[in-house]
C-alpha cells in the first residue's frame, strides 16, 4: 500500500485544468492522478469569508448550560 506523496505543478494559469479551479498532482511514488484545488480558487474564498464575518465576531453561539462543572 502506497502513502501517496503528491507533486503539483507550480500555481499558475497555465497548469491549471480546463474546469479552470484544479490541479493535477502525480503520486511520486505509484503515479497516481489526484485533482486538488489551488490558491486561485482558495484565495476568493477566504477573502469573501473575512469579509462577511468581521474580526472578532464569532460564526459559532455555545450554549453555556451544557457547561457542567
């Protein structure tokens, strides 16, 4: 069994698949294809995230009573 390590091409347009938000990483042992996406689509992602929820402003509400002592 292969602990598959992936090399990507470098992060550029160019490399990039035709779906135009993946890349392609080849297992350097068993050859194996695998897509992933790269930081042209990550980038965005993150962006619009911090800016809909501002610094400091959590996205998660605990509920205090289950906090037993």
């Amino acid at each position: 069994m292969c602990n598959h390590v992936f090399g990507y091409p470098i992060d550029r347009k160019e490399n990039y698949n035709p779906d135009g938000k993946t890349l392609t990483g080849i297992c350097k042992y068993c050859g194996v294809k695998q897509k992933s996406y790269g930081m042209r689509w990550t980038i965005p992602i993150e962006e619009n995230f911090l800016q809909e929820i501002p610094f400091g402003d959590s996205i998660f509400e605990f509920d205090k009573s289950a906090i037993i002592c």
